[in-house]
C-alpha cells in the first residue's frame, strides 16, 4: 500500500472524527474472499439443499436469481454507505452516522446476536460433514464436542492477526471456488442422469399459482446462501483504499459468490439419483446419495475435506466480522464492558477480547445441545432472520437519511436512481423477513413453526429493555 492510499484513507477517517490503530494489511482479493467465504456456497448448498427440495421441488434453484437479485439491491445501497464511512463494524456505525445512536444500538444488538447464532449454526451444520469424513458415529454429543472444537479453532486463528485471518480467508476461497466448479463440473459431465427440463418440473407442489407457495418455502434456503457480502465492510479499516474497494468485493461477493451457489445447485439436481426420493424425504440426504454415486466413496471424502475447509473459513470470517463490530459498539462506549472490547492487540492488532466473546458465547448457545436439542434449535432458527432484519435497519436508516438530505458522497454512488434502488431493496427486504419467519408446519412442534418469530421477539425485546434502562446511547464517546 503506498502512502499516498494511507493518507487518505486515514483523513476520510479523521474526518468522521475517527483515528484507528488498525494495521491495514488486507488486500482487495482478501477483503473479497472475507465475503466469500463467510457467504460459502458450498456450506449454503450443502446444508440446506434437503430442505429446498423437499419444500419446493427442483424449480427451487430459481430462488438462487431472484433472491440473488434482492441481495444485490442491498448490497448496492450498503456499498454507497460503506464508500462514505469506511469504519470498522460496518452495521453499527453506518446506523449510527445515518439516523443516530438509538437506532444504531439496536442494529448492532440484533446483529449481533444473529452473528453469535450463526456461528454456532455453522459450527453445529459442519459436525456430521467430519462424522462422514472419519466414518465414525459420534452421535449428538459428539457433534456439540465437534462444533465446539472448531469454533475453538476459529477463534485461535482469528487471534494471530488481521495477516493470518487475510490468508487463511483467501486460502479458503480458492479451495471453495475450485472445488464448487471441478465437483460441479464433474456431476455435470459424468455424472448426470436428469434432463434440464426438470427445473421446471413442480411434480407434486401442483401447477401454476398453486406451486407458488412451495416455491416461497423453498426460497429460504437461497436467502441463507446470500449474506456475507456485508462482513467486507466489518474490516474497512483494515483494508486499504476502503472507499472505493470495499463496495467493489460487495458486489463481486454476490455475483462469484451467487453463482457457484446457483452451480452447485443446478449439478446436484441434475446428478441426483431419485428425484422422487429427494422431495419425499426417503432420501433425508441427497447431497451425500449424488456424490456417493457419482464419486464413490473415496471421492466423496475428498468433497468433504473441501467442505470441511469451507465451514472453518466460513467460521473463521463471522467470528471477525462479530469482533469488529463488539470492538466498533465498544469504541463509542456503547456496550457493557466496553473498556475491556474497546482494545486491540499490539503485535496482531486485532480486538482480543471482542474475538474471545464472539467464540464464547456461540460456544455456550452450542453447548445447550448436550441437554436442550430443541432449544438450541430454536436459538439458532434465528440466525437468518436476525441477519435480514438487521440488513433492514441499515436499508431503512438509509431511505430515512435521503428523505432528511442525505446524499452520499463516496467514491461509489448510486446517483439519482439511490432512492429507487433503496426503495425496491427495503420492499425486497421486508418480504423476505415475512416469508423466512412464515409459519408452515402447524402439524410441528412449535419451535420449529414460531422459532424465529419467537426468538427475534426476545434479542428485540430484551435490546429494547436495555436500552430503557441503561441508556448506552448517552453514555456514547464522541471524541
């Protein structure tokens, strides 16, 4: 990085009344690939591929472009936000810059929370994938053990530094792209038995508008596969020329990232052997039936040392954009225990303590497991829908600044078509939220059909309460 980019980037801070000690050593491709890997098509697509089919039938894959449509609207409005006040923790001070410091608390605390349930979720998604590794059954205590381990593992590799977090984020996008394009090329090539036809092709959801609401079931799992472009902005002060590079990876996340998803997907239904026992449920993993057929057993292992690579680094880059955010809300005084969050190391620059706390409560919501399986269920059902409504408060306190004059004024910019896109992305974003916490099994216990609506009431409200009482908005460093 020259001097010149150093300068600049340090008076655009200045002049938000900002001076960070961060090191800025994150290249563009490795601020990309934080982004990447955090969305990670392939733990997208793996984990939540039973669910689509089985909700919607193969026409499922669509959702990858429409949802990736709707992300991409947000991403845009949140690359001109981000291109005017490249700060560290991306949610909460982008909130707090555009409405105030009320409104940014509650963004951050919902966001918060959502990030530590993601953690535990993917760290509880990626147990069975090293329990088919090994060919050992461990059985659900031995997946709590495992996703404790490796969120264990993140947080350690997290501590040696933003250089090592860059790394090993880059080292995790090159194994996921390559192994998301050479397996699906080969299911393609080798292994196909389907005609394209079946993605049109509803079976027994019904015909026209009557497919309709399956087909918004099954979208759920192509929302899941489109957040993480945000976290590019959670280190802007790590990476170099943030202004104009960072809306820049936003974007590239979505179209690298939504497209090897939209791959991977589209390989899978093509090779999969029995359609029928996929949306029956017969088949309770088709993802492992395809590769197993189409690879044998040994080629199947080699798939899932690539996924397995692909929930650490996934892991890895929600665990920093949580620091960066603790450490952002920490900075300003806003949250309790602050002093302590508020500090980075001196040889790694990086917020110890934030790191600590973003491993150790996902640690603790997984670790319910052991005695409270539906719990931690229902806890974790939150983690999706937390990550779309705080997307929501940022889209909102965006169209809310422009309507007060708010006219962004970034490298990056949306010029007089903002407003429209931000429209349509709040429009894109509520619906969303509706359709994710829609409740469509009333035969199901009720956390699995009030989950998500339950939980985001109690981070809501128990956000709200604080808030009341302890009033962290005044007590808000301003210098």
């Amino acid at each position: 990085m020259n001097q010149k980019s150093m300068d600049r980037d340090s008076a655009q801070l200045e002049a938000l009344g900002l001076k960070s000690e961060f090191e800025r050593s994150m290249s563009f491709w490795e601020n990309f690939s934080l982004g990447f890997t955090y969305l990670s098509p392939v733990v997208g697509v793996y984990s939540v591929f039973a669910l689509a089919i089985q909700a919607g039938g193969p026409p499922m894959i669509w959702n990858y472009l429409l949802v990736g449509f709707g992300q991409f609207l947000v991403c845009l409005v949140f690359g001109e936000i981000v291109s005017q006040y490249p700060i560290s923790g991306g949610i909460y001070p982008w909130a707090l810059r555009l409405v105030g410091e009320r409104w940014a608390w509650m963004s951050a605390w919902v966001y918060a929370w959502a990030l530590f349930t993601t953690v535990a979720a993917v760290a509880v998604g990626g147990a069975p994938f090293l329990n088919q590794l090994l060919g050992v059954e461990f059985g659900n205590s031995g997946f709590i053990w495992i996703a404790i381990l490796m969120i264990l593992c993140s947080t350690i590799l997290n501590l040696s530094g933003t250089r090592l977090l860059a790394q090993v984020a880059f080292f995790g996008f090159l194994c996921e792209l390559i192994g998301a394009v050479v397996v699906g090329g080969y299911l393609l090539i080798f292994a196909k038995v389907n005609s394209i036809s079946i993605l049109w092709n509803t079976f027994s959801f019904g015909e026209g508008i009557n497919y309709f609401p399956a087909f918004l079931a099954s979208s759920v799992a192509a929302m899941f596969c489109y957040y993480g472009f945000e976290a590019c902005g959670d280190v802007a002060e790590e990476t170099p020329n943030a202004s104009s590079a960072i809306p820049k990876s936003m974007r590239m996340t979505v179209y690298i990232g939504g497209g090897a998803a939209t791959f991977v997907c589209l390989a899978l239904l093509l090779a999969l052997p029995n359609v029928d026992k996929a949306i029956s449920g017969v088949d309770s993993d088709p993802v492992t039936t395809t590769l197993v057929s189409a690879m044998g057993l040994v080629g199947y292992r080699m798939v899932i040392v690539v996924v397995m690579v692909s929930f650490l680094s996934c892991l890895l880059s929600l665990q920093a954009a949580a620091s960066r955010l603790l450490f952002s809300f920490a900075r300003d005084g806003m949250i309790f225990g602050s002093k302590y969050l508020n500090h980075l190391s001196k040889s790694g620059k990086v917020p110890v303590n934030a790191l600590l706390i973003t491993g150790l409560i996902p640690i603790l919501i997984a670790s319910m497991g052991h005695w409270l399986q539906d719990a931690v269920t229902t806890i974790i059902s939150f983690a999706s829908a937390g990550i779309y409504i705080a997307f929501q408060m940022v889209i909102l306190a965006a169209l809310y600044a422009r309507y007060h004059g708010w006219k962004p004024k970034g490298s990056f910019t949306l010029g007089r078509l903002g407003v429209w896109i931000n429209a349509l992305a709040l429009f894109y974003g509520i619906t969303a939220v509706a359709n994710m916490v829609w409740p469509r099994t009333p035969d199901e216990p009720w956390f699995i059909n009030y989950g998500m609506i339950f939980t985001t009431l109690v981070v809501i409200s128990s956000g709200l309460l604080y808030l009341l009482i302890a009033k962290p908005h005044l007590q808000r460093k301003t210098s």
